[in-house]
C-alpha cells in the first residue's frame, strides 16, 4: 500500500526523535550569559534518513528580494522561503512559507537567515521536540568551558 505525502508526514513525525540543544549562544542578559539551542546539523540528522526513507525532498526557494535591516547594533536580514515537499513516488506537494532572519558582521546574515527557515520549516512540517528548555541547561560551571568553545569557534571562522 502507498503512502499519500500526508501519511509520511505523519509517519515520520511519529519516528523523529526529541532533538537535544547542542549549540551555545551568548545571552545579553548578564544574569544569563549563556543559552542552549538546537543547531541544523541536529536537525538533519534526525530527519534526512527518514526524508530518504520515505522518498521525499525538500526544496527552497525565495519568491522576493530579502531585506535587510541596518541599525547601530548591526545589520539583521529577513527571508521569506516557500519551502516545497515533494513525494518522489506520487509527485504530491505540499508548500510551506517560513521566515528567517540573521545577522552577521562578516556578511553572512542571508545565509544565516535561510538556514534558520531551514531549520524551522522542518521544525514545523515534522512537529519536532526539542530537549530541556534553553534557560535550564546551561549552569554556572558551563560558562567558561562554553565561551572558551565559542571563541574557538569564532577563530576558526565557524558561525
């Protein structure tokens, strides 16, 4: 028996597991220096084995030119992504619209912005859970061991 695309769907959120928050961010709070959250590497690996699985592809694209925002705090850029399902088997579609946005002091900011959508539209279509909340995870005693991480991430160029 086929399965239409609304059934894999469903199938597939029925199998994804809760996504465990990888990535450290630093916090304006000074109370909260820190935060967890998930990256899209975390993501893909929990749903591209089963997009592969049951014959599906997700695909961008963006129907209007991004903006980008520029202010004394740096320059943040918004996208609109329709992101597109298809079934391989049937051809069936379905289309989601999922914002993005992202700032960057290296230029980066449009890449970051469609990551984002990237992240959240599987977030979205495949009804993902994350683990612990972000304020929860992260203790005192993790503040240097994160920064000192974070540092070495912004020295080798990684966002």
């Amino acid at each position: 028996m086929k399965l239409t695309l609304s059934q894999k769907i469903f199938a597939i959120t029925q199998k994804c597991s809760t996504i465990e928050r990888k990535g450290v961010g630093e916090s304006s709070d000074p109370n909260k220096p820190l935060y967890s959250y998930v990256k899209i590497e975390d993501v893909l690996d929990v749903v591209n084995p089963l997009l592969k699985r049951y014959k599906l592809i997700l695909q961008g694209s963006v129907p209007k030119e991004p903006i980008t925002h520029v202010s004394k705090f740096g320059a943040v850029t918004e996208t609109l992504v329709e992101w597109t399902l298809t079934d391989v088997d049937s051809g069936e579609t379905k289309v989601y619209r999922v914002p993005g946005a992202g700032s960057d002091e290296a230029g980066k900011g449009i890449y970051r912005s469609l990551t984002g959508s990237r992240k959240y539209a599987m977030v979205l279509i495949f009804n993902l859970k994350f683990g612990d909340e972000p304020e929860e995870v992260q203790r005192a005693t993790d503040v240097p061991e994160a920064r000192a991480k974070k540092e070495e991430r912004n020295a080798n160029g990684e966002s």
